[in-house]
C-alpha cells in the first residue's frame, strides 16, 4: 500500500505562529495563532519549503533572529529563546536550516514549544534538516528543543555540526521519536560533526526505523536520546543495556539512549 501523503491544505503537524506584536501573549497562543496558509505563501516551485532561521547572541544585548519559512523563534525572557513552529514542516522535500551563533562570554538557552512532526510528502518521503552551532570563548549554549516525529512513511536526514573554543560551554540535546502511536516504519538519519577549535570533537552517525540495518521485528529501537556535553570530565558509564555516557578524547562526553519510545527511554 501507497504510505499515506500528506497535502499542503489540512496538514496534522506542529502548532502554527502567528507574527508577533506588541503585547506579550503566552508562547503557546503564538505558536497556535497562525494559517496554514503561510506554507502556501512561503513554498517555492514544486511545493517544497526551505526554511532558514538564524539567531545570534552576544553579551550584553538581546539575541537577533532572523527567520523565513517554516521556522521563526522568540524571546521568552532572559537569555532563554523558544523555537516556535511557523508552517507545517518538513513535509517530503522540505529542508530546515537553523544556524545558532553564541558570541565570547554570551549565554543562550534554546528551547522549544511542540515536537516537531515530519510528514511524507506527494512527490517524496524525504525531508532534511542541518543544525549549525558555533560557540565562542566564554560562551554558554543550552539547547533542549522537543522531540522530532518521524511519521510513519516518512524519512528525514538531520545534520548537527558543531563548532567550539576551547573555553565554550555547551549541552545539545536531541530527541527522535519514530512513528506517532500505533506507527513503526518512519526512518531517521542522524549525523553529528563536532570540533573543539581545530580539532575534531567527535563524528557520529545514528539511524532509527524501517530499512536501516539495525532494523529487527524482534526488538528494533523506534527512539533515541542523544546528549553532547562540553566540558565534561566524567567517566563512562552504561545505563541498563540500551544507554550509556562516553568520554571524548578530546574532552566532554556523548550520551546515547535507546529504546521503544521516547517515555520509555533513558534520560541523562
């Protein structure tokens, strides 16, 4: 059977954003608030949506987002941003581009309001995505976004690279989830590309769901939980026998969990 497909009209995905104004509504009526018209309004030829958001802090001043297409962000106090969903994306052909720029002695806190729902489109199941960090000297990054929900017939690739001084501070979180309930044959790739100034940090790559070679009826895992930390010095260690903590030679530590689904799933 054909996977099911979803339109550009009555997508279930991710809460909307509406724009947001003068007056200070909760984060989540801004993430209800707006049409799915704006993926109509924002798809290039073919349908497909490329999404680009960029956020920049620095010391001592508000954190600059630039957003366009399916993915904007807002100030939610402090030093904390929120991600906040702005069309129904990725659908199939979809490619999301976040960059993310903490500047010397900056501190950022990113978070995010709903999980993200990745959908098979009409021409393809597959959607991408490329995540880019970079941490200055003295800077603080905390990123702890939602999970990513891989629907299933639907495949996304996903791209973390990092970049940090020596003296950055970071915790990057992320969470995949394949298949909504009842769901197992989604399919998600991940790769993780770090660097400690010249040096590479570490180089990871994960694939969940139907077709990838860890795939087995019998026991397949349908979700992870990932966590890079940096600095960090302590030791290895397992967590049951599908999770665990392990050093980085140089400096900081990778934590992966595996298992059925995300509540069921390890946590660091």
């Amino acid at each position: 059977m054909e996977p099911n497909t979803a339109t550009r009209n009555g997508v279930v995905g991710e809460p909307t954003a509406a724009s947001v104004g003068a007056t200070e509504p909760s984060v989540e009526r801004v993430a209800a608030a707006a049409p799915e018209r704006h993926r109509e309004a924002t798809a290039g030829r073919g349908g497909a949506l490329r999404t680009e958001l960029r956020i920049v802090a620095e010391a001592g001043r508000v954190a600059h987002i630039d957003a366009r297409g399916g993915l904007t962000a807002r100030h939610t106090g402090g030093d904390r941003v929120h991600l906040i969903g702005a069309a129904a994306t990725p659908l199939g052909g979809d490619h999301i581009g976040v960059t993310v720029v903490v500047g010397p002695r900056a501190r950022l806190t990113l978070r995010g309001v709903a999980a993200t729902l990745a959908l098979p489109g009409r021409g393809t199941i597959e959607s991408s995505a490329h995540w880019h960090f970079e941490v200055a000297e003295g800077g603080d990054l905390d990123v702890d976004t939602p999970a990513m929900i891989v629907a299933g017939g639907a495949g996304h690739l996903n791209v973390t690279s990092v970049r940090l001084a020596s003296g950055a501070r970071l915790r990057l979180r992320e969470q995949v989830q394949i298949g909504r309930t009842g769901e197992r044959h989604g399919r998600w790739r991940g790769d993780l590309i770090a660097d400690l100034d010249d040096l590479p940090l570490v180089r990871h790559r994960l694939e969940l769901g139907a077709g990838v070679a860890t795939d087995d009826v019998l026991g397949a895992h349908r979700a992870l939980i990932s966590e890079l930390r940096y600095p960090d010095d302590r030791p290895a260690e397992t967590f049951g026998l599908a999770a665990a903590r392990l050093p980085l030679e140089a400096g900081g530590s990778l934590y992966t969990g595996l298992g059925d689904r995300l509540s069921d799933t390890s946590k660091p």
